[in-house]
C-alpha cells in the first residue's frame, strides 16, 4: 500500500499516507505507537531495547490500515551475530 498507492482490499487509489498513530499510556499521556525488540534477550538486567515509531498507511474507502516501522533499520538485530 506504501509503495503501491492502492487499497489491497478494494483497489482504491486514495490512500491517506503516514499517518501517526496515537498511543495512549497511563494518565492518558499522548505518544506515537513503537515497536521495540530487545537485545540480549535473556539477560536479567541491561536488555537493550531497539525501538521505531510506526506510522500507518489508511484506505480512505474502506479504512483498510497498513502500518509500517518508521526506522525498521533500527529494530534489525540479525547483523549482530
Ligand atoms: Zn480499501
């Protein structure tokens, strides 16, 4: 749908892009949504956590939603090893 331009539901073409998608944590405190992976997993203490907001790709027909990772680079861990 990013790349695309067009629905893969029901083919429309109007597609409203990168939206920010709103998150809201205790409090109702307003943050974008993120996806995190986390380094030494196993570790008690001193996992590192590998985080990108994430952005969404919305058909204006049917309100399809595609999300995409903004920074998908940043939650790769397979070069590590
Ligand atoms: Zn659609």
């Amino acid at each position: 749908m990013k790349r695309t331009g067009k629905c893969p539901k029901c083919e429309c073409t109007n597609i409203i892009a990168d939206a920010k998608v709103i998150d809201r944590a205790h409090g109702n405190i307003q943050q974008e949504l993120s996806i995190a992976t986390f380094r030494n997993p196993g570790a008690l203490f001193f996992k590192e956590k590998q985080e990108t907001t994430v952005s969404a790709w919305v058909c204006s027909s049917c309100g399809y939603v595609e999300f995409y990772a903004d920074h998908p680079g940043t939650i790769d861990l397979s070069e590590d090893e």
